[in-house]
C-alpha cells in the first residue's frame, strides 16, 4: 500500500488564524494544504456569544482582506453574498457584531474543502525518509466517541490550537472540586468561555460575583446587570465585580498606539531580551486586555438608570485580588441546598484582606498558550526559552529547518501582535512565502511612521554602552 500523498502543509486546529491561512490558500495552485480540528464545525467563543457584542476590531480585521482585498472570502463579499452589505452599510459602524463576525467565518468554512473536522490530532511525527511530518489523528463521531483513525502527511505544520481558559490559582481547586460534583447544591463556578450556557444558573443563584479585569468581564457584568432588580417571570440578584486592576482600564484606540500592531514593533519585540520582554507583557496589557471606552461608559449609564428609583445591588472592587476561595454548604437540615462561596478579598492599596459571600462566581480570568502534547515526539526538533514555552522565530518558526510554524502561541516572542486579528492575515502572508519561497501575497516591511529603537542616520551617534535589560526592569520596578 503506497504512502498517503505529502501535503505542502498540514494545519491543526481552525481557529480564525487558520481559517485564515486556509483561505488564502485555497486559490494557489502550488499548495497542497489540509487543516484538522477536533469540533465538529467552526464555532467561535460561543460562550461569549452575548446578543449585541461586537468584536473589538475593525471589519478589515477579516480572515484575508490585509493580505488580499480582492480575495472572495472577505467579509463584505459574505454580506453581499447574505444580503447585508447594504444595512452594513446604512449602520455606518465599523464592528462587526460578534455573532455577525462567526457567522462569516462559519460562511468561509463551509466554502473551503481543506478543512477536516471532528479530527482530534494526537500525534506529530517526522518520517526522516520522505523529510515530512506525519500528524495523527483520531476520527471522531458526533459525540465525540473515537470511530477511526487517520494520517496526514505534510511538508510544514501550522499550530494554530489557539489558547485555553486559565482560573486564577485561588479559584483552580475549588472549580476542580465542582466540577467534580464535590459540592451538592453549589451553585454555578465558571470562566467566561462557559458563561453564555450557565447565565440563567447563575441569575437564578441570587447572587454572582465577577472576576476580572478586560472586556469579557465587562461584557458580563453588563449583560447581568439589567437583570439585578429582577425581570418579569423572575427575581433579583446581588452583582459583584472584582478586579485585582487599579481602576477600570479602557482600552487604548490611540492612532499612534494603534502603531504598535506593526511589522516595525513586532521587530523590535521580538529582539529584545526575554526578562524585558516579559516586563513589557505585563505594562502593555491595557492595550489589548482592556475594556471599549463605549462598554464603560455604557455600564455607568446602565448603573445610573437603575438607580433612578431605588439602589442598585452591586459592588464594583478595584484593586482587589481574590486571594483564597472555598465553599460552605447551606444549613445542617439541607445539606444539598444551596450554599455560599467565599472568597477571600486582598485591597492591594489598604494591605487588607476581608471575606465575602457569593452564590455564583464567573471568571473572566482570560486565556494562555501552551505546548500541546501531541508535540512529544518531535520536541527534539524544536526551540524552547528557559521558561519551557516556544520559542519562536521572526518568521513564525520554530525549528531549525523552518518547516513548523506557530500562531496565536508567540504573544512572549512577538508581544500584542499575536493575538490580534487585524494582523493575522499579514502573519499568514509570511508563513505563505515560507512554504511557497516566493511572496504570494505582499508582506508589508513598514507601515508606522514612528521609529520604535533608536534612529540610525546621520544626525545620531552612540554616547555610551547600553543601559542593560535587567537595569531598566529594575528601574521600572520600584
């Protein structure tokens, strides 16, 4: 029996950024590529799905116009294909609804025959013989039962398993522990990814705490907060929303900002030393891990209107860090009814710690790349940093001969360009020319009109050794 036919690449998982990848390959002639993922269809953040959100960038942040505006998957050739394009454009808004946004993404997919879902990968190998990877993968049915096997054999592999949910240390036991079914009659303890499912749970719970600080936080504390006086055909709820933030972070929309998603930052970036790196990660989060100046203002407004007739059940905490959490059941003559979270409360500012009751808890506690396990059998091909994490090259690479390439798993490599969806087409256009060796699609080297290092021309000269990385976080830190 021959072997299975070696493909240019091999994808795993179709999250957006693959999606993307697998779109703007579709029309080259000279790529041969199959992607994998182990749902069943496209579905994207459906427990964040909250009717009227909007995605937070603008509709050109689609799977391929900034690599290719004339390409047919493009997100205004979805409106025209649906009948929208001309709502879209009398509503003269340039954010998508989220539900609109995962609406052309699944359109994308189901026009595009690289893609093989309900494949969950189990296993990267090298065959040195042939000089390709062989990815593993289980076939799965429509509950997720193994039913079959198969192989793909691929020149490069793309990662693009995205990120997964992280609980802060306080809350991971104790979700572990309900989760478990440990404690009858507590109510619901979830992150935000799950929140959409559990919303009438967690109004019914008479009380729900939010954790977090970034837009899926506020996304929730809006969405509950209309209900706290109760609706009709059901009651309130106290609402509490804990931020270990020192005030309400908007995000910042800035122009010159907007700058740092740039070919020139991600270059200055990515060479700069990795303890600066991991200091800079930390100072830029308000840039992309904040909330929409409109959302805030909306929540004050919403805040304001409720409280026209009687007080408004809620408590916004800044500064404030959920330090310790447990769980205690409701009264000895019930033991399966309903009991209390409590959480142990640190202000940062005060050095004071109290404890408070809640019903319910979500976390908007945000996500982390990790290395996934299939990985194993070709670790030793691959670079890692000290902290064990990927360590990924300028072009997206992670291993010597270039043939393996990361997306949405180099956010300490490359800073806030990682996660972005506006620069996602341009980071598929290199990996493209990396697989191709030819530029398909134009990779801009320059599009900032600020200089991000320091100028090197004829009006600048050296005045002395560099200020060392470990001085400047020192400084910084103080």
């Amino acid at each position: 029996m021959s072997a299975a036919p070696v493909h240019d690449l091999v994808g795993v998982g179709i999250g957006p950024f693959n999606l993307g990848l697998a779109a703007l390959s579709a029309p080259l002639a000279d790529v041969d590529a199959v992607f994998c993922d182990q749902a069943p269809e496209f579905r994207w953040h459906p427990g964040m799905m909250i009717e009227g959100a909007t995605i937070q960038v603008p509709f050109l942040a689609d799977l391929v116009t900034m690599a290719d505006p004339t390409s047919p998957y493009s997100f205004l050739a979805f409106l025209k294909a649906t009948g929208r394009l001309y709502p879209f454009y009398v509503r003269e808004s340039f954010y998508p609804l989220r539900a609109e946004y995962d609406a052309y993404c699944r359109w994308v997919a189901a026009a595009l025959p690289s893609l093989r879902w309900s494949r969950r990968v189990v296993a990267v190998t090298h065959d040195d013989a042939a000089d390709a990877f062989v990815v593993r993968a289980e076939v799965l049915d429509a509950d997720g039962a193994v039913v079959g096997s198969e192989e793909h054999r691929g020149r490069h592999v793309v990662l693009g398993v995205g990120t997964s949910p992280v609980l802060p240390p306080a809350l991971r036991d104790l979700a572990a522990q309900v989760a478990a079914g440990e404690h009858p009659g507590a109510g619901p303890l979830v992150h935000s990814a799950q929140y959409v499912p559990q919303r009438a749970s967690l109004a019914a719970s008479g009380s729900v705490t939010v954790v977090g600080s970034g837009q899926s936080a506020a996304e929730v504390y809006r969405d509950l907060l209309d209900g706290v006086h109760g609706r009709e055909g059901g009651g309130g709820y106290r609402l509490d929303w804990v931020t270990r933030s020192p005030r309400f972070f908007p995000m910042e929309y800035t122009k010159l900002t907007l700058e740092m998603t740039s070919p020139e930052y991600t270059d200055h970036f990515h060479a700069l030393p990795l303890e600066l790196r991991q200091l800079l990660g930390r100072e830029q989060r308000s840039l992309y891990k904040g909330i929409s100046g409109d959302l805030v203002d909306e929540i004050y407004d919403t805040l304001y209107r409720l409280s026209l007739d009687r007080p408004v059940p809620t408590t916004l905490l800044t500064d404030t860090e959920v330090v310790a959490a447990r769980y205690e059941p409701g009264a000895a003559s019930t033991p399966d009814g309903p009991g209390d979270y409590v959480l142990r409360l640190r202000h940062a500012q005060l050095g004071r710690e109290v404890e408070r009751r809640t019903r319910s808890i979500v976390a908007a506690t945000g996500y982390a790349a990790s290395v996934p396990t299939f990985l194993d059998p070709v670790r030793h091909l691959l670079r890692f940093d000290e902290l064990g994490r990927l360590d990924v090259a300028r072009d997206y690479t992670v291993d010597a001969a270039r043939r393996v390439h990361v997306l949405n798993g180099e956010e300490h490599t490359h800073g806030i360009t990682a996660p972005d969806l506006g620069f996602a087409a341009w980071r598929n256009a290199v990996v493209l020319r990396t697989v191709t060796g030819r530029e398909v699609y134009p990779v801009e080297e320059r599009i900032a009109f600020q200089q991000f290092g320091l100028p090197d021309d004829e009006h600048t000269r050296p005045v002395g050794p560099p200020v060392a990385a470990s001085a400047r976080a020192g400084e910084e830190t103080r």
